[in-house]
C-alpha cells in the first residue's frame, strides 16, 4: 500500500476522491431505505453498511491523525463501521449489521458529507504532509471501489431471496449467440518475474516483484462458458465425485448443488437471477457464480486444470487493461458478463494459487497493516478483473482472494494444461 506506492499529487488525489464518491452515491440511488438495508448472510453486508464503513475508513485513518481538531459527527459510528481492524477498535458483529436500522439513510448521507467536506479541507491546505495524505486518500479510494463490487453483488445475493425477483438495473436479454471456439496459447515459462514494482497504486500483497519458476504451459484464450458448463452438469458431473476434490464434492453434495448460483430450470430453458432481473442463461456469456470448488471439478473433467496466478499474469501482464469492468459514475456498466469476453472484467478467474505472501513480504506496521496480510490463509487468488470490478483498479498483478466455498462474487474460470 503506501509502501509501494508512488504518491499520488494532492489535485489527483482529489479528483479520484471526487469520483469515487460519486461512483458510490450512483450506484445507491436508485435503491429505497428498505433496500440499503438487507443483509443475506454474514459475508455480504447491507448497501447502508457499505456506504458508512468505506466513509469510516477516511475518517479513521486519515481525518482523526491528521486533521487537527476534526470531529466525528457521532463517536459510536466507529464501533457500527469497523470491519475487522482490531487495532482500530472494538467493532459490531459481522452478522448483525442488518439489524441495524439507525442510524438510517439520511444520517449516514450526512456521515459522508461531513467526511467529504472535512477531507477537502485536508487536502486543500497545501500541507507538507500533502504527499503522505495523498497515498492515503488513494488508498481509501482503492477501498471504496473494493466496497462498490461488494455493494453491487451483495445486493444481488439479498434481492434473490425475493420471490419477486426484482431489478435492480433495466433488465434486457442478451443476444443468442453461437458457440466461440477455445484455443490455448502456449507459453515457454522458465524463470520470470510477477508482482507490482510501480508506478502507481497496487495492495501490498501485490509486492514484492519477485522471481518465480514456470514449467512450460497452455492457457486458453477465453473464459469457460456457460455452454461449456452445461455441458458439464449434463455428463453429470456435479455427482461424479471422480473429478472433484473430496472437501469440494463433499460440500457441494451437502448444499445439493447441481448447477451455479442462481439457476433454476423452468421449461427445460435454464434461467439465472441477475442484476439486471432474470434472464435466459445466455449459452455463450462466461459462466458466473461458481466456487472454486466447482471450478476445480470443471477443468479435471475437460482435461485441464486452472492456471496459477503466476501464469496468468505472465501471459496477460501485457494485454491492455481493457473490457467490460465497471465505468464511471453515470456510465455504471452492463454489470454482468457479456459474451466474447477478452481477460479483463466479466468474470473474475479463480486460479490454482493460495492467497500466500510473496517472498518477503511483510505487512505494514499498525492498523492498515490488517488490510490483507491477516487473511492469507485456506483462501485462493482470483485474476482478471470482473464486470463488477471499478475500470480504475484493475491491473495485471491485482489479486483477490476469496474462500473455495464462494461463489456469490462474480467468479468464474479459465482453463490451462501442461505443455510438452
Ligand atoms: C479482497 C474482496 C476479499 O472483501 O474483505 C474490503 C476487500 N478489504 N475492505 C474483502 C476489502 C477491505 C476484501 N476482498
Ligand atoms: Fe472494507
């Protein structure tokens, strides 16, 4: 984080401040107080939640440390809007934030302006801190567009449990397609080098740059599809414990899964529950809403195997960040895949690789050094991006990271193999 990064000037630090906000309160707006409010499970959290806690994270470790005399509008928001940062705190249970109906909306949208309004002020007094300030401001904007994918797919996970089955954005069809073929690129391998080495803003989980060794390998030139993946459940194989990892077959028989969230046949058509109202599964969009365990049962029953994430950034780490990611405030993005998908967006990509340190790396010291370092265990690294990814964070060494059970992210895969 504000390590590796090189200080963004205070007029950007603004300007990309300004538009992530802004990026926020868009994609809020047309949601009503009861919807801000819903909370589905413990890992997704109420849109309220969402608009608070990334308003917290300014407050906390930029405007109590640095701006003399700032004031929080409320003392006991630092207790609701903490996440999980032990050492800023005591914090509210995870799995209750969507019992909280007070404060409501309109406090919370006075939170961000009091937040908003005090931070231009830092950030206008030419201060010689202004540098360190910066970073830090770039870093809460990098935090809130985190908080902006969450708030989007956590509210789809809450909107499905609605028989209703309402839209969030204007529900349309996509076009039928025709199958797209898969061909696989081959790569030499031998030593290389992945990890972010700047310029510009990346996690400190993407450091150090550092060398690692690659055996000589296939990677396919576009993401699995539904197609594919209906081809998958039709040979059986959600029951053919053969392909599957025995924690990974002994789960998905346990939840009954036959098929990626939210699905369902009506008809012998399959359907799926999206952000933009059910729709037609559409054959030739990449599949979306698998977990890594599915996923690893996927490519063994093709042949393949997911790529780790030092091959998938060795073979795209000079494709132009590009695709369907979310845009700016006003242009939001279709927020789903689409089909004939290029790396980029659509559909995050989950890979072989642990979410593990990279040699040397060591987490900052105090609060923010929580941010990733404290999670790198039993998780695996997602690459590439999805259409709820914000366009402003995407690069070729952004890893995520999610539990092997997930799947209500926009999560997907692309297939590898061993080259002779
Ligand atoms: C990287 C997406 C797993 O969801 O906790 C948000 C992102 N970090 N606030 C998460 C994050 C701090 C993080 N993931
Ligand atoms: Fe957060």
């Amino acid at each position: 984080m504000t390590a590796l990064t090189a200080p963004l000037a205070p007029p950007q630090a603004i300007d990309l401040f300004e538009r992530t906000r802004a990026r926020t309160d868009a994609l809020a707006a047309p949601l009503s107080p009861e919807d801000t409010m819903l909370q589905s499970m413990e890992d997704a959290s109420p849109v309220k939640w969402h608009l608070a806690h990334t308003t917290w994270f300014f407050e906390e470790f930029i405007l109590k440390p640095r701006l003399p005399g700032y004031t929080s509008p409320d003392d006991r928001f630092a207790f609701l809007f903490n996440s999980y940062y032990t050492q800023a705190g005591p914090r509210h249970a995870r799995d209750k934030r969507g019992l909280v109906s007070r404060p409501g909306g309109d406090a919370v949208r006075s939170y961000r302006a009091h937040v908003e309004d005090s931070l231009a002020t830092l950030l206008n007094a030419g201060r010689d801190d202004g540098d360190d300030i910066a970073a830090l401001v770039e870093l809460g904007c990098h935090h809130e567009m985190q908080h902006q994918e969450l708030l989007v797919t956590d509210l789809l996970h809450g909107l499905s449990f609605n028989p209703l089955l309402p839209t969030y954005k204007d529900p349309a069809p996509l076009p039928v397609t025709t199958e797209v073929s898969q061909t696989f690129t081959r790569h030499a391998g031998g030593l290389v080098e992945i990890g972010h080495d700047g310029p510009g803003f990346a996690y400190d989980c993407e450091g150090p740059r550092h060398k690692t060794y690659l055996a000589p390998f296939e990677i396919a030139d576009r993401t699995v599809t539904n197609r594919d993946w209906i081809a998958f459940m039709q040979d059986g194989g959600y029951d053919d414990a053969r392909h599957w990892l025995m924690e990974g077959h002994a789960f998905a028989q346990r939840e009954g899964w036959e098929h990626p969230l939210y699905w369902w046949q009506q008809d012998g058509v399959w359907w799926t529950f999206t952000l933009r109202g059910p729709q037609p599964v559409a054959r030739d969009a990449p599949v979306v809403h698998v977990s890594y365990y599915e996923a690893d049962a996927f490519a063994r029953w093709a042949g393949a195997r997911l790529p780790t994430e030092a091959e998938h950034e060795t073979a795209f780490r000079d494709t132009p960040i590009a695709g369907n990611l979310m845009g700016d405030a006003g242009a939001i993005g279709a927020l789903r895949p689409l089909p004939g998908a290029g790396v980029w967006g659509d559909v995050w990509e989950w890979t072989a690789s642990d979410f593990a340190p990279y040699p040397g790396f060591r987490a900052p010291e105090g609060a923010l050094g929580e941010y990733n370092g404290k999670f790198m265990v039993n998780q695996r690294v997602l690459r590439g991006g999805s259409c709820a990814t914000p366009r402003k964070q995407m690069r070729a060494t952004y890893r995520t990271f999610f539990y092997p059970h997930q799947r209500w992210q926009m999560m997907g895969l692309r297939l590898a193999r061993d080259a002779a």
